[in-house]
C-alpha cells in the first residue's frame, strides 16, 4: 500500500511538470500600432529601403567613411554598450542552470562539552568515559526546485530577452553615432563653404572701398559713403574669426564622437562636389519593427516584461523542493572513513505555499502586471516616433530641395545684379548704396546657399537613421 501511495504521488508529480501549467498568458505586440503608409504622397509601395544598406554603402565620402570607421571602433558609449551585452549574455547563461540541482561539498568538525549535571553529560561520561564528544563529518548535499509553473523557464526566457535586448540597445546607439559623424562632416564642409565666402566677398567689399574712395577724392560721393563701405568690409571680416572658432568647435566634436583628443580633421572633398541622393527607397512601416533597433528593443522589452510577469504568478503557487544529503560521519577521527558504519543519509521533498507574505508576493505580481502594460505602451511610443521621424525627414528631404532650387536662382541673379551695379556704379549712373547693398544680399543668399545644402545632406541622413540604418 505505501509503495501504491508513493508511486501514485510520483507520477501525479510527473504529470504536474511535464504539463508545466502555463500561469500567465502572454501579450503580444500590438499590430495596429503600425500604419499602412508613411505620410507621403510620393512614396512608392516598395519593401526596399535604404535602411537595408551597410553604412559604407550607403556613404560615399572616404572621409566620412574614415570617420565613422573610428567612431564604431573607438566610441566611449559604444564600448559601454558592448560591455552591457556581455553582462546580458552572463546572466542569460547563468539562467540557463535554473534546471540544475545544486550540489555543495561540506566538511564540518565540531566539539561538545556538556555540564557534568545535565543528562547528556551524565550519559555521556557513563558510555566513553569522557567529558566531550567530537563529531566529524563529510558529504555533499543537492538542492532542487521542479519547474512546475514555468518558473525558471520564464527566467531564461527574460534573460534571453534582456540580452537581445542589451544588442539592439548598441545598434540603436551606433546608428545615432553613424548619424552624428555624418552631420557633423557635412557641417564642417559647409563652414569651409561659408568660409570661403566671406573670405571672396571681403575682397569684393574691399575692391568697392578703394573705389568709393576714388570718388571722394572726386568729389563725387561723401565720407558717408568711405563709412558704409568699411563698416561692411568689416562685417565681412568679423565673419572670419567666428567660422574659423565653429570649424574648431566641431573639429572638437568630431573627435569626441571618435574617441580621440581634438585636432584637426582631413577634408578631401568640397560641399558642392557632393550629390544629393534623390527619391531613396523607403519601404515599409511594418519593417521598422524589424530595421529599427529602439522599436526592436521595445518588443524585447515587452517580451521580457511578460517573462517577469510568469515568474511572479508562478511565486503565488506551491514550489516543490527535493533535498538530499549523504557522507561519512563519525565522533572519532580514527573511524571518520570506517566504511559502511560511518555513511549517512537524508532526502526530503515537500511542497511551501506563501503564507504571511502571500499579500507580498501579490503585490510583486500586480507591479509586474502593470510593467507589463507599461511595455505594451512603450512600444506604441517608440513606434509613433519612429514612424514620425521618418515622415519628417521625407518632408524635409522634398521642401529642401524645392528651396535649393530657389535659392539658387536668387543667387544667380545677384550675382548678375553685383556685375551691373558696379559697372553702373564706376559709370556714375548708380549709388554706392545699391552697390552695398546688392553685396550684402549676396553674401546672405550664399551663406544660406551652403546651409541648404549641408541641410538636404543631413535629412537624408537623418532618413536612413529613421528608417533603421546605420547598425549593419
């Protein structure tokens, strides 16, 4: 009968686990947090996307290529990242022992010297003769917990989520840093440009000063004029000494984002010589989930939010425990390892059910509930800025251009308006003031000219970043 009895709890204990009741249900990501399309009329309905390009296809300057290249290897925050996925990639195989019993070695010594008076010492002194009793023993005892709720299989399931996690974390830095190196080339080419500028129209500016002031010794125009005159060539000139500290500045910041100390950096290739890659591939809004690492992180995080969720449901219910101990033991050091006399053994099993802290463990579930929810909303956050993102770069990408085209009609035709009113000018058939001023919107027109420019570089940038790329 007590052979049936236990027979039939081993097997009930069998069936229990093989079952491995699921506590908890999942959540899964929600699919309506995605758009059919991105706010875009030209858009066309393709699954290609730039995003799918490595970032050395994707630039072409070596420059820059050169730069990210260091940025990728040397980064401080990237490094910090890769040390975050191999903490991640420990605790994930750490969990994967969750299944293993645990097994400790002992060895313990350990004297007893009872009163004369009390009964243990009386019996004591009457069986050996002596005031103390020794006790030595050695063995191992094993610790083990059946995963009968999914416990420990929710553990390994967050901490595989976690590390995916910790992964997508670095790829979502590195494309901000691919980003940032980028931008920050294009904006050290596009003060060269202004510098450059300011450097030819102070030339211009000073060329109509020595001019202005041939009239005056004429007598044709007044010291007003000499006065306007410099005071423009030295707006032109101040202009010198600050794009020169903004190059340094993002010299400085280049460096940084490479892991080097400040120093110049080597440029090969002019703003204008640049082309602007037109009507790029944007695939999908569905792909995010899978280009976009934030968004990829966001699911993990999800993931592993209703892994926490499994594994406090499966505290509120009973956790059987088996525990086992054997070895040698024996009150005298000459019969320590007298073979079989001195073996011992235990094993014991039982299943504990919280108690008094049941209301405790309860409270751990409704937290882990609530992250849970608070995942679920998360990832439709990181899904509208990303979808938002993308559509702010389509938009500037399409305005930029219109404005470029613009802009440098305007250019073109101060340019000629430059010609004319120094021509009419030395004629006499025209003011200074419209010579300075026909200067002055030009050097305007052509500052804005090479920010535009850098601009349209940058939003397509900012378009591969938006769509995922920069990781691979």
């Amino acid at each position: 009968m007590k052979k049936y009895i236990t027979k039939t709890v081993m097997v009930a204990i069998l069936i229990t686990t093989l079952i491995s009741c699921k506590v908890s249900k999942d959540i899964e990501t929600p699919k309506d947090a995605l758009p059919e399309n991105f706010r875009s009329a030209s858009v066309s309905k393709d699954s290609a996307s730039i995003a799918d390009l490595e970032w050395k296809n994707f630039f072409t300057e070596k420059d820059i290529i050169r730069l990210i290249d260091s940025a990728v290897a040397r980064n401080n925050d990237l490094q910090i990242a890769t040390k975050n996925i191999e903490i991640a990639q420990y605790r994930f195989t750490q969990s994967k022992w969750g299944n293993i019993p645990q097994v400790n070695l002992f060895v313990n010594a350990s004297t007893s010297n009872p009163s004369d008076n009390s009964f243990t010492g009386l019996n004591l002194n009457q069986a050996i003769g002596a005031k103390h009793i020794d006790d030595y023993s050695a063995g191992a005892s094993l610790s083990w917990e059946a995963d009968i709720w999914g416990k420990i299989k929710n553990q390994k399931k967050g901490a595989y989520a976690n590390y995916l996690q910790s992964e997508e974390v670095k790829k979502a830095l590195q494309t901000n840093v691919v980003a940032y190196v980028s931008k920050g080339y294009y904006n050290l080419l596009m003060l060269d440009e202004q510098l450059d500028i300011a450097r030819q129209t102070l030339k211009l500016n000073d060329s109509t000063t020595n001019i202005i002031k041939l009239k005056y010794d004429a007598g044709q125009v007044t010291s007003l004029a000499i006065q306007q005159s410099e005071a423009q060539k030295l707006n032109s000139a101040q202009l010198i000494p600050l794009l020169e500290q903004n190059i340094a500045i993002q010299e400085n910041a280049l460096s940084v984002l490479t892991g080097s100390f400040p120093d110049s950096k080597e440029r090969t290739i002019r703003l204008s010589e640049i082309s602007i890659r037109n009507n790029p591939a944007i695939g999908f809004p569905s792909s995010l989930v899978s280009r976009r690492p934030d968004v990829k992180s966001a699911e993990l995080a999800l993931k592993a939010a209703n892994a926490n969720v499994g594994i406090t449901k499966a505290d509120l219910y009973p956790a059987l425990r088996i525990t086992a101990q054997g070895g040698v033991n024996s009150f005298e050091t000459s019969n320590w390892f007298n073979i079989p006399a001195s073996l011992f053994g235990t094993v014991a099993g039982g299943l504990t059910q919280p108690l008094l802290n049941n209301k405790r463990v309860r409270t751990q579930y409704n937290i882990a509930v609530a992250e849970r929810e608070k995942a679920v909303i998360s990832f439709r956050q990181s899904v509208l800025v990303a979808v938002s993102e993308v559509a702010d770069a389509l938009v500037a990408v399409e305005k930029l251009q219109q404005q470029e085209t613009f802009l440098q009609e305007r250019v073109k035709t101060l340019q000629q308006a430059i010609k004319n009113s120094n021509l009419l000018f030395k004629n006499g058939m025209a003011e200074y003031l419209e010579v300075l001023s026909a200067q002055a919107s030009l050097l305007q027109s052509e500052l804005e000219l090479a920010d535009i420019k850098r601009a349209q570089l940058s939003a397509n940038t900012e378009l591969y970043r938006a769509l995922g790329g920069g990781w691979r």
